[in-house]
C-alpha cells in the first residue's frame, strides 16, 4: 500500500442527502508505519448557507472568497486514489466527500466508499470516556487544538491513527479494508488540473460552549455496534444548541437509514441521550423547573413523551443513590488492594489516567477493563453512567473516587 490519507470535513449539516455541503476539508498523508508525511486544508465555499456557525466557527463571510469543491475536486481525488482513507466517524466524512466528488462531475462505480474508522477501533486501543475524538485523544496522550477545525482535527486523527498502528505493532487488524480500499477503482481525472487555490481558516474562531454537551457525552455509554456510535456522533452536535431544528431532524432520520437503524433502536438511542441528561440535571440533587423544561423539550425534540422524562429521572436518580452507597461500603468496607487485584480508571481525572495506571502497576496493581473480578473502579464521576460504570454496579464492583482511591492505596500499602 502507497499509504493512508486521513480526511476531516466540517459541513452545513448532517446529510449530503439534504444538500448539506463541505464547508472546509482537512487532508494529512501518513505513512504505512503512522508517520505524518503532508497535509493541507482549505475553507470551502458551499454555495449556501454555511450551517451550524456555533459549531464549525465558520461565517458567511470566511467562506465568501473560498474555492468551491469542484475547484481542488481533483486534488482530493488524488489525496485518495490508490490510499487508504481513514476518518474519525467515516462513514460521515466519506458520505460528504463522495458526495462533493459526484457533484464535481468525478464518477465513482462503488458507494459507499470504505475506509478506517479510528472512532470505530478506538475500543480496541484506547480507554476513553466516549467515542469523541477529542475524549479519544485525550485517552492516547494526543494533543487536539481547536476542535472543530478540520486540519486540526485531520492532525489529532492521524496522530491516533499512529497510535493505533504502534500498539498493533504496525500489524493491524483491518486487513480487510486496507484490501478494499487498495482495490478501489478510482477513476482518473478527466480535464487538467487548475491551480490548486487554499483558504486559510481565520485565526478568530466563533467561541463554543461545549461543556454543556461535554457533561452529557461523557455519561452516554459507548456502543458495540460502530453503526450506534455513528449516529450518536451526529446527534451530539446536532444537540448542540439544544434545539433540533426541522431540518436537522431530517437530516438524523437520513443518517439512521444510511446506518441501517431501525425506528426503534433509534428511540432507544434518544432514551440513552435522555438518560444522560437526566444524570446533569441531577448532579446537584435538584432538578428546577427550567432543568425539568428543557428535558421535556429535548425529550419532545426526540420523539419521546414526558413519562420518558420521569422515568429517565427516575432511572438517573437510582444509578446515583447505588453509586454514593458504594462509595461509602469502600469506606467501611475495609478494602484492602493487594498486587495482582484488577483496578479500573474511567472518566477525565484531576491526574491523567496514564500516571494512575502508571502508579497501579508501580504497586503491582493490573489496570484493565472491567471484569467480575475488579477489585475497584475508580471513577472522576462514581455517578457515571458509562459503560464502565453500568459494567461495575452489575457485577457489584464498588466505584469510588480519585481522593477515595488515594486513601485506599495509603493505607494498603503502608510501608
């Protein structure tokens, strides 16, 4: 293989299917070893309105003097041909750029493209708190500066890509894309090439309050279907702003077919989003009337009734009273850690999880995932809702905190 091109796109929206466009592409090429080798990026004008401006930090007026996608059409074409394509969330970034590519007059015999997911294989590498990437580069100990921004975005996926390629031992175990996307029979370019013309993203970016958002993501548990974690990806930002406009509604019900979901599974996913927003509501054990609207906006935005609402309190309020009583049994328990006991860190924690593990296995501690045998989880909220946490009060393992944790070492290893 000649190697990967790792793409990011931020769009006007969340379906090509709805004339969203390609607002700013980022391109890096990495080597066959994770090596980053180039990249390049440009703002692009779609010819419409820009889209969702809170979140991409694009305005009308930055994309004014942009090329259009049909102008570096041809050199995204060949970023591609003969490349493995790799994207965080994929298959959303290559319906876009297929897409753009049609429009463009590029004629492409097999929809959709394939390419490697690091959204997708970031269970298989990564302990993350959720499927984001910015949570995903967080967990490999990889930088990711303004978000949001597609070259930097295309930088962090490519670095985690790296990452992946590292702890596979540059054995990875997607043979099966690399074949398919080796094969691809890209077509050639017809015309001649015009003068490959870039935009710059502006160095004053639209401020975005993500930690909102951020508080609800963290609590979503992750998915074992990578067709769940695609949709879910796009219901986050759509929830942005708190309001699904009609639009945007179209635009997820475009997704969650392309993604194969049926009606079901997708309220089931709206219940999960429901869920996680009744646990922040309920952080401070009161939930106010303006916390109680807006579940019941959200809940009514997402196709759900207002008895989703109390049963999703209900629900949020019962994981937190079983997490408080185990963090206290820890402390009365008398818990003693012993080398060899299986500990767990989740969540984004005042140390990095890196030094934890690092200090577990100093003490002959084994950090690793959740199994009927973990001693303890150690948690940055006990009142999660993640995987791991739903995992651990299953198999009656205690979660506790990081200064609880603290303690616990202390005193089981005393000298």
């Amino acid at each position: 293989m000649d190697g990967y091109t790792v793409i990011d796109v931020e769009t006007t929206g969340f379906s090509p299917q709805q004339n969203d466009r390609v607002v700013e592409i980022g391109v890096v090429y990495v080597s066959p070893r994770g090596e980053i080798q180039d990249h390049w990026s440009t703002i692009v004008n779609p010819r419409r309105d820009v889209g969702p401006t809170h979140v991409h930090g694009l305005t009308a007026t930055d994309v004014s003097t942009a090329p259009t996608f049909d102008e570096i059409a041809p050199y995204v074409l060949r970023a591609l041909t003969g490349r493995v394509v790799v994207a965080h969330n994929a298959s959303f970034d290559l319906r876009f750029v297929a897409s753009e590519l049609v429009r463009a007059g590029i004629a492409l015999e097999q929809l959709p493209l394939d390419g490697i997911c690091t959204m997708q294989w970031s269970p298989a590498f990564l302990n993350a708190t959720s499927r984001r990437l910015a949570d995903c580069c967080r967990a490999g100990g990889i930088s990711l500066v303004n978000a949001h921004s597609a070259i930097d975005d295309a930088l962090a996926t490519a670095a985690l890509l790296g990452h992946y390629l590292d702890l596979a031992q540059y054995d990875p175990p997607w043979t099966d894309t690399l074949a398919a996307c080796t094969a691809y029979p890209w077509p050639t370019f017809p015309g001649s090439y015009p003068e490959l013309r870039m935009t710059r993203r502006h160095e004053v970016r639209s401020a975005r309050q993500d930690e909102w958002l951020d508080r609800i993501v963290s609590r979503m548990p992750r998915a074992a279907d990578p067709r769940v974690d695609s949709y879910l990806a796009v219901l986050e930002t759509a929830m942005f702003d708190r309001f699904l406009a009609e639009h945007e509604k179209e635009a997820l019900v475009a997704v969650a077919l392309d993604s194969g979901l049926s009606r079901g599974q997708v309220l089931d996913l709206h219940g999960d989003y429901l869920l996680a927003m009744a646990a922040v509501a309920l952080e401070d054990h009161v939930v106010t009337p303006e916390e109680r609207g807006d579940l019941e906006s959200v809940a009514s935005m997402l196709g759900l009734r207002s008895t989703d609402v109390d049963e999703a309190l209900r629900a949020a309020h019962e994981d937190a009273v079983a997490s408080q009583a185990a963090a206290v049994s820890v402390s009365s328990s008398g818990i003693v850690l012993e080398p060899g006991d299986r500990v767990v860190f989740t969540g984004d924690m005042v140390r990095e999880r890196e030094e934890w593990e690092s200090i577990a296995r100093g003490h002959g501690l084994d950090p690793g995932g959740v199994t009927k045998k973990t001693k303890v989880v150690v948690a940055a909220d006990p009142n999660s809702l993640s995987g791991k946490g739903r995992k651990a009060r299953s198999y009656g393992v205690p979660i506790v905190t990081e200064a609880a944790f603290e303690r616990l070492m202390s005193e089981s290893f005393a000298a």
